[in-house]
C-alpha cells in the first residue's frame, strides 16, 4: 500500500513499525515476503482508522434523557500470541499490532525453534516496546501449565486447526477464552479479539431534574 498521506498511526510504536516495515518493503529484503509485508502495512493502517473512529470513542447510541448508556471498550490485560510453525509473517506480525493497538499486555509466545528469523526480527523492531510486549520460548505443555496458573486472560492464535488437543482441554477447564478465527487486515473485526466491551448506565438527573445538562440534545420522549 501507499503511505496514508495524512497522518501516521496514532500509537507512536504502530507509527515506528510502520515506517520500518515499509522500508523493508521499499529495499525488498528478500528474508521476507512483499506480499505479506503489504498486507501488514495495511492492517496498520486499518487498525488504526477503526481505533480513532470505534474503538477508542465511547458510544451513546440512545441518547435517553436524565441517562448515559455508553458503550466503550477495554484492552485484553494479559494476551497470548502463540506462534505456531505453519503461521506466516503476516500472520505473526499483525496479531502483534493489532494487540498493540488496543493496548494489551503482549507476550508472544512460541515453541523453540519456530518462526525463528521472523521473531528474532520483530523482538529487534519492538525493542524500545519495554513491558508492553515479551517474546517466551515454551512448548505446549508449559502453555498449557500458564493456562492453568491464570496468568492469561486470552490467547489468540492464528487457526483453529493449530490448536493442540491439550490446549484445548485446559481453556475448556480454566474458562480462559481462546481466539481462533483467521487473522484479518480489516480492523472492525480483528480488533474485536484483543478488546473486552464494557456498558455503563448513568443516571445524570435528580428525581427528574436534569440540572446543567438540561439543554442538551437527546432522543425524543415517547
């Protein structure tokens, strides 16, 4: 894709990625494919349109009068990205800047020896990232021992069929959701996975006494 041309993603270490993704695109590293690094400056930039226009906007859609009914979202605290030997660049890396834009606590998790070149690569380009993301070597039985320790509150892998039976049987005990669905560029859906929704009710008026709001705008009364 071509560069925005307006703004840079909002997220200064999105912005950062981008630009060095892009520069690998523009010198065609042969390491990795163009196609995949296209992908993923598209998703970036998806990502972030959604973010600035849905996800980090609080939403009224009823406009009650004397109540605020807003819908919001909350980053995923603890997320899992597990790697898994047939995941593709694109798949790694846009599961990891997805759960960078909403603002997980990121541990990208892989066995040893898998996907080797493509996470020494991301753990150089997300090096000043500090706590927001950590790069774990564990076999699937150390995972699964994690699940069951609660110190994850969501996993997310890039295709069911890459699920190991155990992994499986521990979230089914544990109740730790695991995502699955194929990673995605558009960002209205694949933000979903790496955010919890929240609604609030507020009651702002006093015994119907509506108080400095009382010349707001809202929905007709019926």
């Amino acid at each position: 894709p071509s560069p925005r041309g307006d703004r840079p993603p909002q997220d200064e270490h999105l912005a950062q990625l981008y630009g060095q993704f892009a520069e690998l695109r523009q010198h065609s590293a042969p390491d990795w494919p163009a196609d995949d690094i296209d992908r993923v400056l598209a998703a970036i930039e998806s990502y972030d349109s959604h973010w600035r226009r849905e996800f980090s906007l609080a939403h009224d859609h009823f406009k009650l009068i004397g109540q605020d009914n807003f819908r919001h979202y909350l980053p995923v605290s603890a997320l899992r990205i597990r790697v898994h030997p047939d995941d593709s660049f694109f798949e790694i890396a846009a599961r990891i800047c997805a759960a960078r834009q909403a603002g997980c606590r990121i541990a990208v998790s892989a066995p040893a020896g898998v996907a080797t070149p493509i996470i020494d690569l991301l753990q150089r380009l997300t090096a000043d990232w500090a706590g927001a993301i950590e790069f774990v070597e564990e076999s699937d039985g150390e995972l699964v021992e994690a699940i069951g320790q609660g110190v994850i509150d969501r996993i997310r892998y890039a295709h069911r069929d890459r699920i190991p039976v155990g992994v499986l049987e521990s979230v089914a005990d544990s109740g730790v959701y695991l995502a699955a669905a194929p990673v995605l560029v558009e960002g209205r859906v694949e933000l979903l996975w790496y955010l919890r929704e929240q609604s609030i009710c507020h009651d702002y008026h006093r015994y119907g006494n509506l108080g400095v709001r009382s010349g707001e705008r809202r929905a007709p009364v019926l």
